[in-house]
C-alpha cells in the first residue's frame, strides 16, 4: 500500500471513528477522558471496527484528550489446562533483557507449511475445527468478532446495532439461538475449557457451562467502566454446598483502572493492589498484568505476582498469557500504535527471562497470538501484503498454519482471521 492511499484511508477511518468516540463522549457525560479511560475506548474502537485503522485512530484520539500514547488493546489468551507455574524468583524492579538470537518473519509465501490449527480458527465468519470440518453461525450484519466452544454449541461475540454493546449469542450447531445478552469485552476460557465467562455493561459477570445447557450471573462489579472478562479459574459455577464454584477475573477501565475478582459464592473484591490491568491468571493464584502506565515517557510497566507476593517486572514488555504448564509467559510491545505489534516475546515465568522474540518486517504486524501447546504459539500476522496465521515454536522455528492470503475489498488491513478465545 503506498503512502497516499494509506493516509487517504486513515483520514477515512480517523472520521468515522471520532463520530463513534463523540457520541461515547457525550454517553459518559461529557467530562475528559483520561489516559486509562481512552485506553478501554481504543479497546472498544478495535472490536467494533476490526480494522487497522481503528487502532490508528485511537491513538489520534489519544493525542486530543492527553498527552501521551495509546497502548494496542491486548486480546486475552488465557492458559490451557497444566501445572501450576513454578514459584517466583525474587522480586525485582528492573527491566528485563532484551531477547537473543530474534527470529525474523518476512515473506509469508516462502515459508514452510504445517498443520492447521489445533484449537481451529474463524476465517471471515466461518468456524474451522481441527478436525476439517466447518460451521458457520447464524447471519449477522455486523460479522463474527470472536468464538468460543462450550461443548457441542459456540458462543459467538458479533455488533449489536447499539454502538458500545456488542452481543454474545449461544449458538448450538444446527444454528438455533439458545440465548443472547449485552456483553462489555471479550470472552475468558476456563483451563480444562468447561466454562465460558464475559462481562455484561453493567459489570455482572456471566459464566456459560454443561455444553452450553447451563449459564449463571455473578456478583456485580459496581465500580469502573469498559469491564472485560480475564480469566475464569474454577470448573464448575453452580451456585450449591456441592460445587466448588469458580471465579471470574475482571478488568474496569476508567480514571482509576482496577482488576477485580467476582465469585460463584457470592464474593467480590480486589483482585491485586499492585496490578491495575491484569492479562492472564492461572488456577494456583499466580497473576500477570500492567501495573503502571508513564505518560511522560510513553511506557507500561508489567509483573508477575505469585499469591506469596514474589515475582518480577518488566517496562520492556506488556506480558500476556502463561503457556498451558505455567512456565512460559507471552509478552508483546510495551507501548503501541496502529495496525499491532512488531514483535512478539516468549519469556520465563519464573525470571522473565528471554526464550525467543520474533519480529515482522517493516510494514508487518502481529495482531493476535495465543498458546497452541507448550511447546507452540500460534498468531495472526500481516506482512504488508497478505495475512496468515502461523505457528511459531520456542525452538526459534516457524510455519504457515493456515496459508496466507490477500484480503479483497476497500480494506486490506482488516484480517480475515481469528483466533478462538482462549
């Protein structure tokens, strides 16, 4: 894309997004934005547009309302079923290490070819299972945003003609509606993949269970705006003396951004003091997220919290999920803008340690990961050109999953491909 048309098509963007963000101004009453408030903002911009230039113009907007930069909204990947992460190595403030021996990702069309995704994957609005299969969920004007399986049924994240509430929908196979509500964020997975949770606008949590056949509400989140659903530890949410019951880790945005824990029995509270924005939580208690973000110097800070209170930071990276056996941990750009990020690190839970980074050329971009396997991570990339989504190892080896291809349409930034929630 050369300069002219890709400035021709971010001044587009840039309009139609700042209407969308003018009317969120006037919904939130008028009053400025600030810095983490517009943070969830460019969330919202991102999973309703699904475009490049959403983020873009996110940062844009950014730059009338204060004086700092815009973080690319992290998709929750949370852990699959493992071990617990193995105990923290001794607090530290410092930053870490930059990365050796980087792998770069360039001509998508060179590389070698493996297996289709093991958890299967949307293109366009068309569900790809592991086994070859497809299915494709009911029609929506505003297309697929994300998926997530419960058993047999789906549950489907798709626009509602109201601009800040997009919808969750349970869908069995045969495309029958079970049900549908409001929903603020994206959908969180439990480990062994039994329940399904998002949060509702009005920050009541939801969980989905037994294949789809059962959903309950948690206790209300009274406090913030922009909630989304982080991670759900816990494999039953039954609200009885017999069930253990689960819990639903919860971001609000806001002036005052907090991280909250709501439960199956009735509890609700604070779920760090130190890390306002958490990114993933595994089963024994061990969190990861951003504490802290610096206007000034156009940066976030980040930490691994371990529930005795050890563990480290980073301003290098914002961290993402913990790989299924809790001893890995995806970390990506600390601070960015536009279509996604350029690189993606793969680092040791326990030190913060560099594993493996790989990098996109110029005009690349990494716009989704999430962990396959231990071992594998599997992201949605853009070259410049076409979109992919490949597989990449810790080993520093990569390969083409699902091949790559040109998006047709006024739009080429906007990739055809999704990762399932996870």
């Amino acid at each position: 894309m050369n300069d002219f048309l890709e400035r021709r098509g971010f001044e587009r963007r840039l309009e139609a997004d700042l209407l969308d963000e003018a009317d969120l101004f006037e919904q939130l009453g008028g009053h400025d934005l600030h810095l983490e408030e517009v943070l969830g903002r460019a969330a919202g911009i991102r999973r309703r547009r699904r475009t490049a230039g959403a983020l873009v113009a996110a940062a844009a907007v950014a730059a009338l309302v204060a004086p700092a930069g815009v973080l690319v909204a992290g998709h929750h990947d949370a852990a699959g079923p493992g071990p617990a992460v193995h105990p923290m190595a001794p607090a530290s403030t410092s930053a870490s290490p930059a990365p050796t021996g980087v792998q770069k990702i360039a001509d998508l069309a060179a590389m070698p070819v493996g297996p289709a995704p093991a958890t299967g994957y949307l293109d366009r609005d068309v569900w790809h299972a592991p086994d070859g299969s497809t299915w494709q969920p009911p029609a929506v004007s505003g297309g697929v945003l994300g998926v997530a399986r419960v058993g047999d049924a789906f549950l489907v994240d798709t626009p509602s003609e109201k601009l800040a509430e997009p919808t969750a929908m349970l869908v069995q196979r045969d495309g029958t509606v079970v049900h549908h509500w409001p929903m603020s964020g994206g959908f969180a997975v439990s480990d062994d993949g039994a329940v399904i949770a998002f949060v509702k606008p009005d920050g009541t949590p939801v969980v989905v269970q037994d294949g789809g056949r059962a959903w309950h509400e948690l206790p209300r989140i009274e406090r913030g705006t922009g909630f989304q659903a982080v991670a759900v530890v816990g494999g039953d949410c039954k609200e009885s003396a017999t069930s253990a019951g689960c819990s639903v880790f919860v971001n609000s945005t806001g002036q005052h951004p907090e991280s909250w824990v709501s439960s199956s029995h009735g509890l609700i509270d604070r779920a760090s003091t130190d890390i306002t924005s958490l990114t993933d939580v595994r089963a024994d208690g061990t969190r990861a997220g951003v504490t802290s973000y610096d206007e000034k110097a156009m940066t976030t800070c980040s930490r691994v919290e371990a529930p005795d209170g050890s563990g480290w930071r980073t301003c290098r990276n914002q961290l993402g999920s913990f790989s299924p056996d809790g001893s890995r941990i995806l970390a990506r750009n600390a601070i960015g803008d536009g279509l996604g990020d350029t690189m993606l690190d793969v680092l040791d839970a326990r030190s913060g340690e560099p594993v493996v980074r790989y990098e996109v050329a110029a005009g690349g971009a990494i716009t989704q990961v999430r962990w396959e396997d231990d071992a594998h991570v599997l992201a949605v990339v853009f070259d410049g050109r076409r979109w992919a989504i490949l597989r990449v190892g810790l080993d520093g080896r990569a390969e083409v999953a699902v091949p790559p291809v040109k998006v047709a349409g006024a739009d080429p930034t906007v990739s055809p491909f999704r990762l399932p929630a996870a």
